[in-house]
C-alpha cells in the first residue's frame, strides 16, 4: 500500500511540476515497477503495453468515432438540430438555453464528444440567444453544460475507454446511458426555468413558430436519426460490434457531408488531422494510465482497498459516495480522462466487491466526469469556451455553470439512489 501511495504523490508531483499526464504516469508506472521487480521486467511490461494497445481492434472504436464527430460537425447537423428544438419550445422563457441543451443532447448521439459537442453549439447556439437578449451568464453557462451530455448520451469515448480498462461490455453501457441521459436533460432544463423565473430579463422568449415551420425543422434532421439509428441500432440488435458500428457511423458521417457539399480535399484533410491529434492524444494518456495501472495492480492496493471496505462493515452506498466525491474533488484540478484511468483500476474492483452492477459504476464516472468538465478551475469545457468565446470573461463562465453543476449533483444523487434507472434498458434488451 505504501508503494502505491508514494506511486500517486509521485504523479501529482510531476504533474505539478508541469510534465504531462501522460508521461508522469509512464514514468512513476515504469520506474515503480522497476524497483520493485527488475529492470527487465519493467521494460517488458512497458513494451507490451505499448504493443497491445497500438493494434487492439477494440481501441479502434476510439479514432472512428472521433472521425464521425468531426465529420457530422461539418456536415451541418448540429445547426439543423438546433433549429428543430428552436421550433418547438424557442417561444417560452428560456426555451431557446432549453432548445441548446436538446440540440447538444442530439448532437451527442451522434458524436461522443463533450468538447465537441461544446465547441460546436458555441458557434450554432451562443449567438442565437445573445442575439435573442440572453444574459451572457446563462448563454455561456448552458452551452458548457450542455456539451457535458456528449459523454452521456450513446455512444460515448468515455463509456468506451471505461468499458475497455474494466472488461464490461460497450454496448450495455451506450444502453445504460439513455436514460440518464434523458433524466439530465430535464434537470438541465429545470435550472434553466429556475435562472428565468428568478431573472426574466436574461432569458427572454421569441416568436412561436407555427406548425408548417416545425414540420420543415423537423423534416431536415432526418441524416442525425438515420445515423444514430444505423449505428445504436446495429450494435444493440447484434449486427455488428461497437466497432464495427464506428466504422459505420464514420463512413455514413463522411457520405453525408459529402453528399450536402461541405466536404471538399482541403477541409477532409482539416478533418483528418483533427481526428489523429485527438486520437494521439486520447492513446498516449491510455499508454500511459496502462503502464502506471500494472505497477499500482503489482503493489495490490486494489485487493488491500477491498479488504479495508470490508472490515470496515460501513454502508455501500456510504462508500459509493465517498467515491463520488473523491472524484468530484479531483475533477475540479485534473483533466477528466487521466483521472478516470489513473482511478478506476483502484476503485473499480471495490465496487465490484460490494456487489453492484460494473455498467452503473461506470454511468456515475460519466456524471463525476460532466460535473468535472464545468467545475472551476479546469474544466475542460471552460476552457474551451473561454478560447472560442474570448469576450466572456471567466467570472462569467463560472457564474454561468452554477445552477447546472447543481443540476449533475442532483442528478447523481438520483442515480446512487435508483440504480435501476441505470441498469433497466440493458437488461430488457439482452
């Protein structure tokens, strides 16, 4: 146990020192093991790592759906998305912040991505409603929020990475993400009530379209549900496996934007150059959270964590909490990805122990992770939105996210307490 303690300050240490997460992990993993067996053996490990996770066929999920993300971004989808919840609830209170958090919910299911997600409703959904009179606060604070549902709503990076380091199924988890999903969009929606009832000037209703103009909305969105349809469907009905069903969404991604003239040689290879960046990035952090989580396995704390919770006789729930917590703690100055996979090989097994379902664990990491991404002072998606957006000031972003971290934590607490809400849908399925 003392190995492994020493093993996390050393990361933090080096992580405050600057060096990047990736390698502070790499580096306390390989030397850590080093000590503790051989050189040789270290070495070994590490070279395996590297090998395994550089042609697994499982991790090609993850630069495929990150191509169809980037793709469906260019095609339009999020701006017609946008349009139709618009359409539909744009004349009430609040209704276009509202619409935003439905369009972000939509173009999640077909991403898999919160900063893309974020990034792109900034230029569909932010100068519509600052154009409406919404308060910079509420307008900047939902589109950060909402950009947090693309790592809830199917199919989802996260959900994929998680279930590849815990060896539970993808597809269960996309099938347990779709009502938590649908549960933070309404509580999203409520905080935006709330900010409107208490400041009705910041969010401000517009003109009711009528029934014609929403049936037009309605009837351009018909590339999203044929995508989504194409690639949630094939996976849950068993035609073919998550990745397989990437590899789908990412061609169907790429004949659509074709097909509507947005792609031409200069913005694919624009595409194409986004998508390996991130995808280098995502399995350079993998490597390394892989190579640190043999040397913490090989010191085994997760076995003597396991034995602590039990012979401490406390609640489950008490103890999924304080899990919770530690998380939510550590999201607010750590980037979401390193810490999932710096975390839950130590957590993980605990849970398990306790008896609960691995793909409702795994939904509450996606809940600590969203809370994370809007929690001050690093949160991924303000930090994002204070680059796209530089005449928001970050007091504002902050103010912005409030109401909605409050609506997550609400959220959480609803899903600790009603695990079924999580685990119903994959069990009807399967």
């Amino acid at each position: 146990m003392l190995a492994s303690l020493l093993g996390f300050l050393a990361v933090f240490a080096l992580m405050f020192m600057r060096i990047p997460i990736a390698l502070a992990m790499g580096i306390v993993g390989f030397f850590g093991l080093a000590l503790l067996r051989s050189w040789d053996a270290s070495l070994i490990s590490t070279l395996s790592v590297i090998k395994s996770t550089g042609f697994s066929y499982t991790l090609s999920v993850i630069p495929l759906f990150i191509l169809m993300g980037n793709l469906t971004a260019r095609a339009g989808m999020a701006a017609e998305l946008f349009e139709l919840a618009r359409s539909f609830i744009g004349h009430r209170r609040g209704g276009i912040a509202m619409a935003s958090i439905g369009a972000s919910a939509g173009f999640g299911a077909i991403c898999g991505s919160s900063i893309a997600t974020t990034a792109t409703m900034a230029k569909v959904a932010y100068p519509a409603m600052r154009q409406l009179g919404y308060s910079e606060t509420l307008a900047a604070g939902t589109i950060a929020a909402g950009g947090t549902l693309g790592i809830l709503i199917p199919p989802s990076t996260v959900l994929v990475i998680y279930g590849i380091i815990t060896e539970t199924s993808i597809g269960r988890l996309f099938a347990a993400g779709m009502i938590p999903g649908v549960l933070m969009m309404v509580l999203m929606c409520c905080a935006i009530a709330w900010v409107a009832h208490r400041d009705p000037q910041a969010a401000p209703a517009c003109a009711r379209d009528n029934w014609r103009q929403r049936l037009r909305a309605l009837s351009k969105i018909w590339g999203v549900v044929v995508l989504f349809l194409v690639v949630m469907g094939g996976i849950y009905g068993g035609l073919f496996t998550a990745a397989e069903g990437a590899g789908f969404g990412a061609f169907g991604a790429f004949l659509f934007a074709l097909l509507r003239g947005k792609l031409n040689w200069a913005i694919f290879s624009e595409v194409m150059s986004e998508s390996t960046r991130a995808t280098a990035m995502l399995f350079t952090i993998l490597i390394g959270a892989l190579i640190f989580g043999n040397f913490i396995n090989f010191t085994g704390m997760p076995g003597e964590l396991r034995t602590a919770v039990s012979a401490l006789s406390i609640s489950p729930t008490l103890v999924v909490v304080a899990i919770c917590l530690i998380y939510i703690a550590l999201g607010s100055v750590m980037e979401e990805l390193s810490m999932i996979l710096l975390t839950v090989p130590v957590f993980f097994p605990v849970i398990v122990q306790l008896g609960y379902d691995p793909h409702w664990f795994g939904i509450l990491i996606v809940m600590v992770v969203m809370i994370g991404m809007i929690s001050p002072p690093v949160g991924m998606n303000l930090f994002v939105l204070s680059s796209l957006l530089p005449e928001v000031s970050v007091k504002t972003l902050y103010r912005g996210v409030i109401p909605f971290i409050g609506a997550l934590v609400v959220g959480l607490l609803i899903l600790i307490l009603f695990p079924s809400l999580v685990t119903f849908i994959f069990q009807w399925i399967h």
